[in-house]
C-alpha cells in the first residue's frame, strides 16, 4: 500500500505501508490565496503523478481532497482512467462555498465505482440522493499524551484541580458555532472555564468580539496546533464542546471518544452517533443543559472502536468496486 499524502505529515511507520509525500498541502495559509496556491500545485504536479504512479487496475481510495467541488470531481474523474477501481471518502457530503460548489460535489460523488462514508447520517444523506455508501468507523491516529503534556494545557487554561475546562477545538468557522458557547458561558459558575484550541477559519473576530463585550474570559490558543499538542489539549479538557449548525461527522469527536474525553455535540449529521450529551443545534439553553449534564457525569466514554469492523467494510467497498 502507498499513502499518497501531503509534505508536512505526522511521524508514521507501520509495516507494508509507504508514504510518498507528493502533494503539497502546508498545514498553516492565510485564506484565500493559500487554498488557490494549493489547488494550482495539486493540479500540476500532484494528479500527474497520481496517473503514473498508480498501476492500472489497482485500488485508489481517494480520501477527503478538499472543500472544493470542481477539484474533487477532476481529482476522481482522472482517478478513474487506465481502469482503476476507485473508492471516494468524503469529509463531508455538502459544500461550504454555496450551491455551484455544491452542485459539482453532488456530480463529483457519483464518479467513484464505491463511497465509504464514516457516519451511518452520511450513508443516508446518499441514499436520499440515490447512491450506496459504505460505513466505516472513523479511526484516527492518535498518540497518547502524558501527563506532563496535559498540565501544561491545565497550566495554560489557569485550571486548577478545581476548575472544569470546556474545550472548543478545531477550526473555527461560523456554521460551527463556537458564538453560542461564548454567548452562555458569561452564566457559567465561577469554577468552570471556556478554552478554545485551533486555527481561526473566519469565525474567531466575532467571538472574540462577543467575549469582550461579555466580559467572558476565554482561555484561547488561536493557531494551528500539532498533533500531539491538539490531542493532549483534549485529553486535559473535562468536556469537549462542538456547537456545529451542520456537519457529516468529526475528527475532534472520534480523537476525545479514543481519549475517553467526555463531548457534547449538536444533533447533526453524525455528531449524535459519536457524542457523550447532544443537545438541539442553535439552541443556547439546551446546550447549557447538555453541558450541566455531561458535567454532572462521572461515567467517561466508552473509547472502543471496532477496527474489525472498518476493515470488513473497506474490503467490502473493494469487492464491489
């Protein structure tokens, strides 16, 4: 197997696997013009190689690509040629950049010969649209943090034993809401604190903005975090907060469930199949008492996942394909 990837990645070795590191995908931009840069050079440099390094007739599972509908469906339709089996696993199965965009992820989605989807919400969602997707687990690389790691987020929350930290990680972008955390966290007690941890995609202004005018104190490390870093931010987090108004699934819950942080999440998509507590998305008063309630919850999550599972429908995708 060969992991077709990005040029900064994390630290992987595992037996059978080669990463060739041929697309250039920074993990830091500055908006638009970052994502043009990256889209130019994925189209000159890195779907050439794809073409002549993948042998005809072989497996090509294409996870994720970008939010962009036009580089998709080119990505798949070129996946396609010299009779390669194509399998297409979406980060989400809407576009965030309006109904063009959209229209040409709904076109991009019937190219592969297979769907795998990590939320049984998206296997829906293709259904109603005509097309079979398959179910896998979302199972994330996730290095175990220490302890030493985890006081140092604790430390830089001001979070004493005494004090329950909410945790907002991940981008932040408006559909996800992190303005209704802000907005019912100048309720809280005394002993509970807002953090928020991750890279600032055109949400953060207006929070930040809404928090002074609250006088909310907001723990915030507004920036790309690393891997390790990111984990054990969530790992010293006692509840993890995603207020999304839409979403198909989520890395942040499937990283807090394998760490066995506590989440509440918003009732969309396939949040409700990961989270601790949900509550009703844009609901400010159900998700203060969500919060409460997770809070109260000294029963931590179950971090199983079912890997047998993830592999028996990757190969089933493959059979059909």
């Amino acid at each position: 197997m060969v992991l077709h990837t990005g040029h900064e990645h994390e630290d992987v070795r595992i037996e059978g696997v080669e990463l060739c590191p041929c697309s250039w995908w920074p993990r830091r931009g500055d908006g638009a013009h970052h994502s043009g840069a990256i889209a130019r050079r994925f189209v000159s440099r890195t779907l050439p190689h794809l073409h002549t390094a993948v042998p005809r007739g072989a497996v090509l599972h294409v996870e994720g690509i970008a939010a962009a509908g036009a580089l998709t469906l080119l990505a798949l339709s070129v996946a396609r040629l010299r009779d390669r089996q194509v399998i297409y696993s979406p980060h989400d199965t809407f576009s965030r950049r309006g109904r063009v965009d959209g229209a040409l992820l709904r076109l991009a989605l019937r190219v592969p010969h297979a769907i795998m989807v990590y939320s049984r919400a998206d296997v829906e969602v293709l259904r109603r649209r005509g097309l079979d997707a398959y179910c896998s687990p979302l199972v994330q690389l996730v290095p175990e943090p220490s302890d030493d790691e985890r006081l140092q987020w604790r430390d830089a929350w001001r979070a004493g034993s005494d004090v329950s930290v909410v945790l907002f990680a991940g981008c932040i972008r408006p559909e996800k809401r992190l303005d209704v955390l802000v907005e019912i966290a100048r309720h809280w007690p005394r002993n509970r604190r807002l953090a928020v941890v991750g890279e600032d995609r055109g949400g953060w202004p207006h929070c930040a903005e809404l928090a002074k005018t609250y006088g909310v104190d907001v723990a915030a490390h507004v920036e790309f975090i690393e891997l390790a870093r990111f984990a054990a931010a969530i790992s010293a987090a006692d509840l993890v907060v995603l207020p999304y108004d839409k979403a198909s699934q989520s890395g942040v819950l499937a990283v807090a469930r394998q760490l066995g942080t506590p989440t509440v999440a918003a009732n969309v998509g396939g949040l409700r199949e990961l989270a601790s507590q949900t509550f009703e998305a844009g609901d400010a008063h159900d998700l203060n008492r969500a919060i409460d309630a997770q809070l109260a919850c000294a029963v931590a999550p179950d971090p199983a996942l079912d890997e047998n599972l993830a592999v028996r429908e990757h190969l089933l995708a493959y059979g059909v394909a």
